[in-house]
C-alpha cells in the first residue's frame, strides 16, 4: 500500500493524481503543501491510498524517487 496526493482544479469534478506514490500519508501531505504553494492552479488536495508500489520519499521538504 501507498499514497498519492489527490488534487483539483477549477472545473475538475474527480481527483487526479501523478505518478508519485509515497510511503505514509504524512509524506504525501508534505507533498502537497509544497506542490500547492508552487501551483497556483490547485484549489484542493486530498490524500488518497493505492495499491501501486512506494517509488517516492520526502527528503528535506521535496520528493524525491527512489529504487525499488
């Protein structure tokens, strides 16, 4: 199990996610924090689980892919 960050725009009526999957929903809300002060196109985000493998950690406040 892991997490992606769920995000909408304006107009969007279901959650779209990246391919970015991280291993606690803590990561992923970290994430998402700097993902929103950065884009200013996302009105909300969501943490949502998944079933793709972990390929992504938070490493001093950014993601970064690792190995499987």
């Amino acid at each position: 199990m892991s997490y992606a960050l769920g995000v909408k725009t304006a107009g969007d009526t279901e959650w779209v996610t990246n391919a970015l999957r991280f291993e606690t929903e803590e990561e992923a809300e970290e994430y998402g924090r700097d993902l929103f002060s950065r884009w200013i196109a996302v009105k909300e985000t969501k943490v949502l689980s998944s079933d793709d493998p972990i390929n992504y950690k938070v490493i001093d406040g950014k993601a970064v892919r690792i190995e499987n």
